[in-house]
C-alpha cells in the first residue's frame, strides 16, 4: 500500500542556547545542590559521630584539640 503527502506544514521554533537557562535560575539550581551536598555531609557526619565508640568527654577533647 502506497501513501502519497501530497503538503506538509511544520513549526520549527529556534531558540538559542544562551537563552535556555537565565541567570536566576541557573543560581536556583546551583544554591539546590550545594544545600543537597551539604545535608549530605551533615549525614555522614552525623553517622560518624553515631559510630564513634570514645567517651562524650575524650570526643569533646578530641574537637578541641586539648588532650589533658
């Protein structure tokens, strides 16, 4: 079976690449992840002060830096 298009209409809209992202949301974005890497790290943090088998004390000296 044969088709015959004997017209066809197309839209094409050209954008250009500079426009795609402004700078306002490019800044939304990049503020979204640094706020996700830093949770993150507050994770990992938080999970490796809950394996931390020293005392409450020697890990307050172990911050400080002072070891009496």
């Amino acid at each position: 079976m044969d088709v015959v298009i004997d017209e066809i209409q197309s839209h094409v809209n050209v954008v250009e690449e500079s426009t795609l992202l402004s700078p306002e949301i490019l800044q939304r974005i990049v503020r979204a992840v640094l706020a996700a890497l830093a949770a993150e790290h507050r994770g990992q943090d938080a999970l490796r002060a809950d394996l931390d088998l020293r005392s409450v004390v020697e890990q307050q000296r172990a911050a400080s830096g002072s070891q009496e």
